[in-house]
C-alpha cells in the first residue's frame, strides 16, 4: 500500500498515512485528537482545517461560509492521494485538555452520608497479609499452596481458600525466596478468598484500588489506598471516543457503520484509561500490580462499549442493553493496567439511559434511606433523574442532549480555558464576563449557556419563547443562519472572531432544560406528588458543580425551591465508585439500589411530550410553578 | 544470525536452523522426533546419526563401539558451525507411533464398579438448552441477559445464573438472529449456572467433553457426549516431551537447565493434545468450541508441566508439589482446542509421586466402598498403588524407574512394531518369541522382558541373583559390557544386529521389580496385614494389559495370589477421567477420595530398603512369600 507523508503544521511533524486516508487520519497518526463531533461524518463542521501545500480530494460538508471563504476544508471528509501535502490543523479545531471535575471533599461527603455503611470493616475487597510458613520435610510433606491456605485460613477466618492459576505458577519459588516468608494479595468474597499475587518476604505496602468513572465526556480516575481507605491521587482527561462522536448515540452509530467500529471505541476507551493510570502510577511511584481491584461507574452505553459489548440495540426502540449486570473481569481480560488478576467490577445499570453512573451516584446521595423524598440529577450529556425516598424509588431519562456541554450551540465548547463560564448583559447591552482560566474568550461553556439564556431573557433580548427582539444595539445582527447577538466582539476574542449566540442556539439551550424539567414533572405526577413534597435536590454530574442555581431556575431549568434545598455535590459518579471500593458490602447494597430503582420509559406514551411542550417557554407556561421568577 | 542448511536423510527434507544449533534442533525443526531418553544430555546414546556430507562439530558421547565404528556421532552434542551438512537420521533412532492403550469396555466397567453414583443425573458438568424468549417491549424491556436468566431459572431450576464476559458481548446479536429462539450451554455448579455459549436457533447437537490422560509416555484422549454419557471417539500417541528426558526426574531437569525449558516442556504437551483433538474433531465432524469441559487425570510432575507451574522441588527432598489440587482453567488460558470458555478440570495429587493419575484410577477400582481390602498398582514409569478398604487407604510410589518401558535396557523399547512382546526359552537354548504386528524383532517390549526375565531364570541362564551362568550355547557370550545372552540373532532381526539381553539388563529389571514388591510389602507391614488379607489386585496403566500374570508371579514382582485375584484394568487413568467427567458429584468425591489416602513416604526410614534388598532376588529371598514358585 502506498504511503503519502503529511506534515502536521504549526508543529511541522511529519506523518505516513496510505493512500486514500483522510486528514483526520492524519491527526490521529500524530496523536492529535480533533473536535469531530459528529464522529467524522462531515455534519459538524469542526474539524476545519487548511492545506498549505500540495493537494487533496474532497474536504467538503457543513462548513461556515466564512471557514469555506478562507479556504478551510473538512479533515473528515479529506482524502490525500498524493503526496507530500502539508496541512495546517488550526488549534480551535482540535480537541484539548480541559477541565475535570475531581472533588477532594469525598471523604466528607461519604462520612456524612454513610457513616453506618462503612462500621464493617471486614468486607475489604482486598486483604493484603504477611504470612510466615514452616519449612517441610518429608513427613510435613504438604504442598506449598496447601501449607499456605491453612495459615491463610486462621489469619483471613475464612475456610475457602483458592489460588489464581498465573499465582501458582511461580508459588515454589516465591515461597522459597525469602526462607518461607511471604507477602499475599487476595481477593475477598463472602466465605472465600483467591490468593492473586505472592511476594516473596514481608512486605508493607498496601493493597491499592482504582476507583474509575468513564463519562461520555470526561474520564477520571482515583487511585486508593484499601487499607485505610484514603484516596491517593486523582486524575482526569476528556474521553478521547469523542473523535467517534460528541453524544451516546453517535459512539454506537460509529460502531456500526466503521469496520472494526466496536473495536475501536473500545480500544480508544482503554488506551485513556491506560494513559490516566500510568501518570498516577508515576507520581506515586507505584506499579501497575499493586492494583488488585477497580470500581467502575459509567452509562449504560460507555459501560457496553469499554467492556466491548455489541451496544447496537440501546438505541433503537425499545431499547434494550445487552445486559444490566456485568461480569467480574480479570485486569488482563481488558488490557487495563492494574494486576493482570485484579479484579473489575461495573456498577449495575437499570435500563439503557440510566446507567451504572446514576445508581453509583444515588448510592453516594443515600436517598434510598430517607423519610422524605429527594430528587438526584445527573446533567451531563443525558439528564438522568432519581425521585425517592426508603419506600420508593423512580428513575428517568430525558435526552436532553449535548447542549449544556456545548454540543450544537454555535460557540459552545467544554469547560476549557477560553470558555466563558459567566456573563452578564446589562440594560445598555454591555456585555461582562469571565472565562475559564482568564483567558481570551473562545466560546461559551454550560455554566455560560445558562447564564446567557438568564441575561438575554432579562435584557430583554430575548422574549419567552425564546425568539430575538430587535433592540438598540449593533451587537443585536442577521448571521448566517438568523438573528445573533454578539457576545465579545472579534478584536477582544481569542480566535479572532465575533463570538456570538443565535436564535437556534436559544431554541437548542430551551429544549434542553425543558428536557430536563419534564422529566421531574413527569416522575413527580406518577407518583402523584407535588414539587413541595421534594426536601432536598442534590445535583451532580461535571458540569452541575459550575452552575449558576439561581440563574438555573429562572430559566425554568431546574425546580423553584429555596436555594438550601439544593446540595452540589461534583463527581458522584466518581465519588459513588470509591465509596462502593471501600466495602463489598456497599457495591452489593447499590446493586440492591439499582433493583429497587422502578425506571420511568419518558418515550412510552404522550405524558412526558406534553410537559415537554409546556415547558418550552421561559421559565415555564405556567408561570404558578415558579413563583419566584417575575416576568 | 547466520543459517545452516540441513539436508535430513533419508527423506531428503532440507531445513534451516541457526548457527551452533545441535542435529538435534535439526531433527525438530523438521518435526522428527527423535530418542533421548537422556534429554539431550549426550549420556543414553540414543539419537546416533551419520554425517554423509559436510562437516559437523562435536557428537560425542555414550555411543556404543559399534556405533562408534561405523562413524556415527549423537545428534544431541553434534553442533553445525558451518553448511551445508547432509545427515542420515535412521529410524532406529527416532521416536515413532506406538501401541497406546484404548479401551473399548469403560461403559461396563463403570457400570459394575459404580452403579450408584450415576443415578443423580443432575449432576452433569455442562448443560445445554433450548430456549424461546419473549420479545421485548417498551413496557418489558428487561435487558437481554435478564430475560435470558428468567427462563433459564426455571429450565435449570437454578437460582444463581451468571455469562461468561466473552458470551456476553454478542448475545444481542445472537438473541435477535433467529426470533428469539436460542440455544445455550452451561457450565454448572451445586447452586449456579454460567452460560458460556449462546447459539443463535433451536440446536440439537449434544454438550461434548473430553477424558484427557497425560502420561509420562503416552497421552489418550476420548470425546464424551455429555447428554448421553456415552463415549464417541477414543485416540492416543506418545508423549512428544519424551524428546526432553524419559521419565519424570530428566523432564525437571531439562525445564531447570534449558532457558524457556518450563514453557517448551508446556507448549510440547499441548501441541501434543491439541493434535489428538484436532484428529478427533475432524473424524466426528465437530468444532472446538462444542466441547465445554475436560477432565484431566495425570502424575503430579505431568500437571505441573502441562499447567507450566514450577516443578523443581518435586525432585528435591522434601519433594514438595506447587499444589496437589488445581484451579479451574479455561480453555482459553491454555490454548487448548476446545471452547474458550471450556472448563478444565484436574484431578488433584495426593503428593509429588502420587498423582492425580491414581487418584482417577482409584476411583475407578471403587476400593475405597469394599469391606475387605484389595491393592492397586499402576505400573507405569514409576509403580504407584492404593492399598484400602472402606476404612483405611495408603497409597505409595516406588521408584521403579523406567526398565518395564525399555528405559536403560540394552535393546529395551516401547511396545511399537518389531518389540518382542511374548518370549521362551528352552532348555535346549532354543528362542521363541512373538513381536508387535509380528515384524521382524528390533527390541523388547516389557511384557517381553518380564517373559524373558521368567525364562532366563527358567532355563538356567540366570541364577536367583540374577547372574548370568556358563551355559552350552554360543547364545551366551561375553560382551562390551560384560556377560550377554542372544535372544534374535542379527540375520533374522529388522536392525541387522544381534538382540541381546545383557547381565546388566537383567540387574535393572530386578532392581525394577523389587522396588514394585517392596512398596506393597511396606505398605502391609505398615497396615499390619498378611499378604493373604489382600482379596483383589488391580493393575493399570498402559503396560499392565500386555502383562504375564503368571511370570510376573513368578519373578517376584506381584504378590503370590491366585489369578482370579487379579483384574486388569487398562488405562485406569483415563477411565476415571472419563467417569468423572460425567457428574460432578464423582469428580467431587474424588476430591475427597485423594483426601482419604495416606501418603507413604518410602525414603523416610530404612523400611523401604530392607525390603527391597530382600526383594533383590528371583522371585525373593524369602521363598515363604511365592510358595507357588519352585526352586
């Protein structure tokens, strides 16, 4: 196969890819991951790039007029088919390091909440004992590893002891290296333990974990120390499957449709995982095998496609996952870097939209032990809801879509430097804001949007519906795709462009709150209560930790309570997982949470579509649900 | 590295191997296996071949004058610096197809010896069912493994039902294929189920397995329809690690001196399997992954080697075994050619020298329900036995080493072609004997060298000590290594050369057969029994069916007792396995069955020697013990 070498421009690295690859091929030869949001099929438009020299074959899709008149193609649609080209790979169409939610507050939350939990601490997950053995001879001639399970038995109380077939392997040798003194990892059950990893002398370091939550957007991982249960290190990125697609949906369609797709995103998913782990590793200075076990929270979908599992049918009706409950899987099974028999275990899922990430956060909520009922919303790409209380529980998913992360909104973006995460539009149309990091503004994450959505409504720019007034101001223009109104103008801007927000983007950003708002007003009329019957809202989720909540329910985005109703509490997909890693107990009790969960399916009848509709206006068609938005 | 082309004659095959390879990694590279008893330590002198062109370096070693005469050199010590070489690797000194022992009459055997433990039908190893579904709805949408395990629940009458990871990540797609109607196989256990194979379709093919006996020399294997129980297809070779060492001790060896010694040792032993399988698949017209459990029943050092644990210190006093039980294994972990997910099963050890192996032999005996006692002996490589009742059990292994196979006799071999299996001597000197497929005589087989012991011994060759005598027959003569006797004169043998049995020959042979006496004779001392309170002798392993009762009597290798004392019972090893496989409860007791048996250690204490000494002697020292041999 021929080879056509591209140089990557600003950086001048040079590339081989064969002949008929795409440009973002290339990209992702060179390891740099662009912004593809709709999974390289050329309908984003945000993997513009320029050829500098040379030529390539196609290139085109939905590109803006301005891109298209400074001569910028689509990477994803680009095919090279002779070379040498070189190709600029513009820094606002690539994908770079953002912010991710790690919260140091884990420990407090989890003694708050589930003090009770955590009194047994007998259900370790892993036991690391350092065991002194007789010598044999030939009449105490037994072997190695029954001499080891019966000191094992009287130190671990336990009566059934195994061994993982790679441990025995070499168990002769370890047992002998250090005159019969021995250091050994096992993984506990109820009333067994499987001894997975033997060092040879008495040796101190603890047993570590990993607690894991893969997001459809972000990835973050904590690493554990199971003796004292003290979490070690933490770490984030974005989840690099978003070159395969900015949502759920678009990952599986991406299976579908490449060849190999499945393989890859999987693939994709790890390789992140992997790089996470290994800088832990490196700051700690430990090595992969002194993990023995992982906790993993994630979605439905992200949970299918990490462990590789045909995802196909969650998205299509009735939506059916391949299962709810997943193996244990041994650390070589997924090439994870922990001890090749360290043990993974996935929280359980209750349904294809509400996944092992929300019962691992209604676990770290504790709601399934109150008197009274508490509402938990995780907002992240989907909006998933828990309502419930000791007797009853119910769960939903509204697709409220990739709004709020910056999906389909003309400047969205994540939370990275150069987001505008607050702004206010006074009277006279003066704009003021604050971006991520101080630095020049790029464009509008989340907590932003919602921000906007506020100050456009109240400076009047805006009306209820959502629709543009004209108002005394040339910031207030027709774009190319309708009226706009211009955030930051083009020579304060760190693109070089007007940064603006247009009418589709309002209509985008009110279909996703009120995606949202249905979804609570349809679990709360099935079980038949009234908003005052919730006594406390915890949000969580990467973005809820950045939200404006007054701002959020003027809107009409969230419910008009007392702001001491509501509680923010981060990562609790995250958080839920490392408190499950702390006791086997826990992970069983969520498994019990997640069967107890009744899921509501909001696309079953006509219920949720109408209060959908309803809530389409800003805050609310019936203004009497929130009483403290004055119009 | 530079290459050596090796012409391999007579065939003329050419291959290529390293500089400073020996002959010997010649003969492998070309797939021939050749004889190395000594496991290429240039001390057997078995692998003797003859440069015909070109130069080679070294060769030397324990070669016979003759051999030496005639310009042979030892493939094992002979290195090619420089090409090419053109070599002559004649037959005599290669490894070629021999007898193993298939038995036909299991159903029977089992039948009599162990009615009882087949009438709980429930207990089999791997289930496979038929199942419809219902199809999903939005109001129904459990996921696929839920609805999976509702049915199956009720058809298995199972609580706990669980899928293996690799079943699970395209049961969506298999669930779907044909309507919902699926067929699915299960391993099973007291209280649970795990689905490891879902076929898409109602499918009438049987779960298979397979009975797996490893022997130091030979490996059998049988193909079980586990729905019927009955047995489909039977096949056997010879160990191909015969090429790294004879018997147990040299295999060590070589895995401690050879670099990737464990893993060569392992990988020959699965290649070797995974050839009788692949034989048996294609004969039965069925797949690899239609076979979801196998049982394996072989000596310690042979599961060690096949496992790739560390065997080392089975060879050095204490003798202490990695482990006498072993986990379960996946097909997948050992590469073996059955369904990834397939179970391995092993036996477990009593200790280093009593293996699995007598374990499944002894269950298939049924010693361990009979009021009175009976003996069972394995005489393979070393001679192991059970002596027991429903009471007591012992067991040992006397160090009988290979002499009975042909090991360290003069013109000893397996049973192949050409080994003379039956053998008279008149008292005229006259020599009459039969041969294996009655081909011309190239050695001795050992039933024929029990014959020939009786016989020398008869006819006055021999005297009690086993001391060749002056006899009128120029059969009888003085050789390179001391008196020798001419059993096939070298006209009418297939080798061209004299067939002889040496005085040293005969030393080894009595040494062999005393070792075996004495360790049933300690095992009666240390029970405190009479010979007489024996009332049944069992006798396995491959060599035991070629055996002359009443010679081996009158040696003094086996107890004095009437012949219907005796029962052969051919490859007990496999049988048990092929028992065992059927129901877990007899794979559970046999558990317990090695639990109950006391392990005798005969090198602790003179015991063992005394007796052995005594036993050093045509047939004993103390003739009270054979009262039916006369002097």
């Amino acid at each position: 196969m021929e080879k056509i070498q591209v140089t990557i421009m600003p950086e001048g690295h040079q590339v081989e890819v064969e002949k008929g690859s795409t440009l973002l091929d290339a990209a992702n030869a060179a390891g740099i991951t662009m912004k593809t949001s709709c999974g390289g099929q050329g309908t984003c438009g945000r993997c513009a790039v320029k050829v500098l020299n040379g030529a390539v074959q196609g290139g085109d899709g939905n590109l803006s007029k301005t891109h298209k008149a400074e001569g910028y193609i689509l990477a994803c649609t680009a095919t090279v088919d002779e070379g040498p080209v070189t190709v600029d790979f513009p820094e606002s169409s690539r994908l770079s390091e953002h912010q991710v939610l790690l919260d140091d507050n884990v420990d407090d939350i989890i003694k708050e909440n589930r003090t009770d939990d955590f009194e047994d601490t007998e259900a370790a997950f892993v036991k690391k004992v350092q065991v002194t053995l007789t010598e044999p001879n030939l009449m105490e001639n037994a072997s190695d590893f029954a001499r080891l399970s019966t000191e094992l038995r009287g130190i671990l109380e336990t009566e059934h002891i195994t061994i993982s077939y790679d441990a025995l392997k070499t168990l002769p040798l370890k047992v002998r290296e250090q005159n019969w003194q021995v250091t050994v990892t096992c993984l506990m059950q109820e009333d067994a333990a499987e001894i997975i990893r033997v060092e040879a002398g008495l040796v101190d370091t603890p047993p570590y974990g990993i607690a894991l939550d893969i997001g459809t957007t972000t990835i973050a991982v904590a690493l554990v120390d199971l003796a004292t249960g003290k979490k070690i290190h933490q770490n984030g990125t974005f989840n690099r499957q978003a070159s395969m697609g900015d949502d759920v949906i678009s990952r599986i369609v991406y299976t579908e449709e490449e060849k190999f797709g499945l393989r890859e995103t999987q693939s994709i998913v790890i390789e992140t995982i992997n790089g996470l782990l290994d800088e832990v590793y490196e700051a700690e200075n430990i090595r992969p095998e002194e993990v023995s076990a992982m906790m993993v929270a994630a979605n439905t979908t992200m949970i299918h496609l990490f462990l590789g599992i045909e995802p196909k049918f969650i998205r299509r009706e009735p939506y059916i996952p391949a299962s709810a409950q997943f193996p244990v899987i041994k650390g070589k099974e997924l090439g994870i870097h922990i001890h090749v028999d360290g043990a993974i275990y996935c929280f359980p899922a209750v349904a294809s939209y509400v996944g092992g990430d929300i019962v691992s956060g209604a676990l770290l909520t504790g709601l399934e032990k109150q008197e009274e009922f508490w509402l938990f919303i995780d907002i992240g790409t989907n909006g998933e809801m828990v309502l419930g209380n000791s007797d009853l529980m119910m769960c939903c998913a509204c697709s409220a879509g990739p709004a709020f992360e910056g999906g389909g909104i003309t400047f969205g973006m994540r939370a990275m430097a150069g987001a505008i995460e607050k702004i206010v539009i006074d009277d006279d149309f003066k704009v003021s804001y604050v971006t991520v990091n101080n630095a020049p503004a790029v464009g509008i994450c989340g907590s932003g949007l919602i921000d906007c959505l506020f100050t456009l409504r109240k400076a009047g720019i805006i009306n209820r519906q959502g629709k543009m007034q004209e108002v005394a101001t040339d910031r207030m223009r027709q774009g190319e795709e309708g009226p706009e109104f211009v955030l930051v103008r083009a020579e304060e801007s760190g693109n070089g462009k007007d940064i603006v927000i247009t009418e589709a983007d309002v209509e985008n950003l009110i279909r996703a709150k009120a995606a949202v708002f249905a979804g609570i007003r349809v679990m709360l009329l099935k079980m038949e209560l009234p908003i005052e019957a919730i006594s406390k809202i915890l949000i969580g989720g990467g973005f809820g930790n950045y939200l404006n909540l007054k701002d959020s329910i003027q809107i009409g985005l969230l419910p008009d309570l007392p702001a001491e109703y509501y509680d923010f509490i981060g990562n609790s997909s995250l958080k839920g997982a490392y408190m499950a890693l702390l006791s086997r107990k826990v992970f069983e009790h969520s498994v019990e949470l997640g069967k107890g969960m009744t899921y509501l399916e909001l696309s079953d009848g006509n219920e949720f579509y109408d209060e959908y509709v309803q809530a389409m206006f800003l805050p609310h068609t019936d203004m009497s649900l929130f009483p403290s938005v004055e119009d």
